[in-house]
C-alpha cells in the first residue's frame, strides 16, 4: 500500500491513528469507526511518550469485561508498533495458556488479511515480523521457556488474572528493567485472588502516578455486548463468575468451599524431597493428558497430621499431550526417593501405566474410577483436615489457587463442590486422595458442613459427620 511521506510521519508520531485509519475490523470498518472511550485511552496510554521520549509509562495495567476487546486490541497495539517502532526490536506477548496464544495469533492474521497497510508483515506459528525493518513480537504461553536474557521492547499481558504462577511475569517484568524504553501492558478481567499476582500488579499501578491504571467496573458493558446477552449470562452463571466476567468487579468465590483462613494456617510446611524411614507414605496420581494437568502427589501422617511432602504438575497441550511413560518414570522415582507405600490412580486412561508398574514396582499399585461416593469422600475428608488443623502444606500456588476457587453449591438441599469455569480442581484432587489413602488407614471419620433450612451452610461443622449416600455430593461427569 502507497502512502504519503506525510501520512508516514504522521503515523510514526502518532501510531493511534494508524491503528484507527488503517486496521481493519471484522466487520469490515476501520477501527476507529467502532472505537470506543476506553479503547482509545489504552491506546493513547501505550504511546503517550514523555519530553525526553520515554515511555509516559512502564506499566499499564487495563481491567475490563469478557468480550470487551482486550485480545484485539493487544494485536493491534503490537502490530502498530511493529509498524512505528525502531528497527530490529523485539516484543512480546504472554497469553494465559497455549489457546489463549492461538488467539493473539488470530487476531493479527484477521488484522493483515483485512488491512492492506500490513502487507510487509510477515506471521509464522508464533513469531510475527515486519519483513521491512526486521522487527519481532514473539508469542508465547506462560508456560513456555523464557530466556532471562532477553531485552524486550513493550510486553503485552494477555489476561494477568488467569497467570497459573508468576513465573513468566518475573522474566518478563525483569527484563523490562533492562532497557529505559522498555514497557509493560497488562490486559485482563477481574480476578478474584486477592494475595495473587493480578491483584497486587493491579493495586501497584492503581496507586502510582507513574503507572496508568484503568478499569471498567462500574460502567455499562460495550455497544456490543447486548442487555439481553448480559441477562442470559447472569441467570446462567454462579454470582461470582458472573461478578468477573460481567460486572468487572473482584471477588472471591461465593460459598468458597475452604476459607483463605483455613488454607494459610495449613500453608506451614516445607516440600521435602525424600522420604524418613519414621513414616509411611502414599502416592496418589489424577492424571489431565491435554486441558487439565496431571498432578501427583506424595503424603505422609504424623500424629493425625496430613503432610504433603512433594506435588508434581506434569501438562500437556493439544500438539504435545503428557506422555504417560513421564509419569510412570517419575512415580518411580518418588517410589525410590520416599519409599511410597501404596499408589492410586484417578484415570481410567492410565490403565496399561497401572499394569506395567503393578510389575515394576514392589508396592500395590491401583486404579480407580471416580464416583460420588469417592468424590464425597475425598472432599469431605480434606475439608476436616483443614477445619481441624490437621494438614500441613507447603506453598504451591495452583494448590492455592485450586482450593481457594472451589465452591458450593446447594442443589436440592444438598451440597455440591464444583470448581471454578477458569480454574480445575487437579491439584486438590490429588491432595485428597492422598490424604484420604491415609487417613482411611486409621480408620478416620469425616465430616462435611450441612446446609440449614434456609439453604446457608453452617458453620458448626465439627458435629457433623457426612452421610455419603446423604450428601450424595456430585462431581463433574468425567471426559473419556
């Protein structure tokens, strides 16, 4: 596409009319036709340079609702820059998962497929390049390998608040302490961990002029997202999903099946990585091949005590599933390391895995399939260990994370756990089972808070004892 010696300077002074005049929508306008208030303002923000050319800010940190542009919009603000910025540069841009990657992707191939102006913009699996200057943004999941070396441009943080850990926001915000025009921008919707990593960057860049910090809690959703839409979503969703994903509002789970308190008085241990002859141990394996992760974990009692000693997180992608072979080399090793009694595995998937170390190893190796009665069992038994401060755990973030989004729900008068739409519940289950091998050993009662007449859960959940065929608490229907 030919333009003008004029329009050339003006974008490269001014990259949010390029994105405006020149960045073709979906629905075949450009962007700044259906633009709106909050879009321009990130824009501007990401640009906006001080007297001396500097970035105006290093971090900017933007909240908004589901569908409210933000994958997009990252994709525009890094393909302008690709467009505008110096030669040979590299960016970056950290999605969530593998999938949410995928989506960075989509939006920039729609972006040059509908906009002559990105002609000379040239897109592999997850490296875009101006073909021109010779500059790049890189793709990447936050699980990916990060290299500490790397000196970035701008960083662009595809949905903070679903992070599983903070490892790849180390790397990266470190590496924006590296050069003085480095930037960072986060783009997100409202989480609800209020000790995690989303929150504190959102309260750092809430409460520093140096930062730029935007959310759209408290106003009315985007022309797109319609009022009927909008009601469709809150008879359907649990309040506090609904609450995250519509309202822009944090908040932590309704009818959180653990408190925060009862977790961190938990959170007092170290992860060991060998076992003592004093004690015996047990192994318990939920394996997630592709969407949810394979999580092993090793326990062992002291007293009435439940101590998780190690929690192994093996996942896998749709191109790269965990191979099964990894898992029976490291329950293995753990075998060898704590001299595990006993295993279990939680997947009807892993069968032929059972069958070979049923011969490989010298201890009982099995596997079960989850139903309601072990699923009531499971869940009811963690939940007194953690009322009756009788676990020990050691900081796990997922763990954390798994525990403190499960919820309850009553259906029917009757109690059900389910986990988070964004966070699965893998960890925990391993936990669970392993601490329910042990305890079950001794012969332990469990119990589970009841639900009063009215529907709320009590609070004297001591005196309680679980009737599973009572409780009859169900679980999701398993994928196989």
């Amino acid at each position: 596409m030919n333009l003008t010696a004029e329009q050339l300077e003006r974008y490269s002074s001014n990259p949010v009319a390029l994105i405006a005049e020149q960045f073709v929508l979906e629905v075949d306008e450009p962007y700044g036709v259906v633009m709106q208030p909050f879009q321009q303002e990130l824009f501007e923000a990401i640009f906006a340079v001080k007297p001396d050319g500097l970035p105006r800010y290093r971090l900017l940190y933007d909240e908004r609702r589901r569908g409210e542009s933000k994958t997009e919009d990252i994709a525009a603000a890094a393909l302008a820059d690709l467009m505008t910025g110096p030669d040979l540069h590299r960016s970056f841009a950290v999605a969530g998962d593998e999938d949410q990657a995928r989506l960075v992707v989509d939006a920039i191939v729609g972006f040059k497929v509908r906009s002559p102006i990105l002609e000379d913009i040239e897109i592999d699996r997850l490296v875009v390049r101006n073909r021109v200057t010779l500059s790049e943004l890189r793709i990447l999941s936050s699980d990916a390998r990060t290299n500490y070396g790397i000196k970035p441009r701008r960083i662009f943080f595809d949905e903070l608040s679903l992070q599983r850990d903070e490892r790849q926001w180390t790397v990266m915000w470190s590496a924006i302490a590296k050069k003085a025009h480095a930037q960072m921008v986060a783009v997100t919707m409202s989480g609800w961990d209020f000790t995690g990593l989303a929150w504190r960057i959102r309260e750092l860049a809430r409460e520093s002029d140096a930062y730029f910090f935007a959310s759209r809690e408290g106003t009315e959703p985007a022309p797109w997202l319609s009022a009927a839409q909008m009601e469709e979503q809150r008879l359907t969703l649990h309040p506090a999903d609904y609450a995250r994903f519509w309202v822009c509002l944090w908040t932590e789970p309704q009818g959180s099946w653990i408190t925060r308190e009862m977790y961190d008085d938990a959170e007092r241990g170290q992860e060991a990585f060998r076992g003592n002859i004093e004690w015996d141990y047990a192994g318990f394996v939920d394996i997630g091949l592709v969407h949810d992760a394979t999580a092993i974990a090793v326990c062992h009692l002291e007293g009435d005590v439940v101590v998780l000693d190690t929690l192994v997180t093996l996942r896998g992608t749709r191109t790269e599933p965990v191979e099964l072979e990894a898992v029976e080399e490291i329950v293995t090793d753990l075998t060898r390391r704590f001299g595990v009694r006993e295993w279990i595995f939680e997947a009807p998937q892993a069968a032929a895995s059972v069958q070979r170390l049923e011969k490989s190893l010298p201890v009982p190796v099995t596997i079960r399939y989850p139903t309601v009665e072990t699923q009531t069992r499971l869940f009811g038994g963690l939940y007194q260990l953690f009322s009756t401060h009788r676990l020990r755990l050691f900081p796990h973030e997922e763990l954390r994370r798994e525990a403190l989004t499960l919820a309850t729900r009553v259906v029917a008068g009757r109690i059900k756990v389910v986990d988070s739409s964004q966070i699965h519940q893998d960890h925990v289950i391993a936990l669970g089972g392993a601490a329910d091998m042990l305890v079950s050993a001794i012969a332990a009662e469990f119990f589970f808070p009841p639900v009063s007449p009215n529907g709320a859960l009590l609070t004297e959940y001591a005196s309680y004892a679980a009737d599973p065929d009572e409780l009859r608490m169900p679980v999701t229907q398993p994928e196989w």
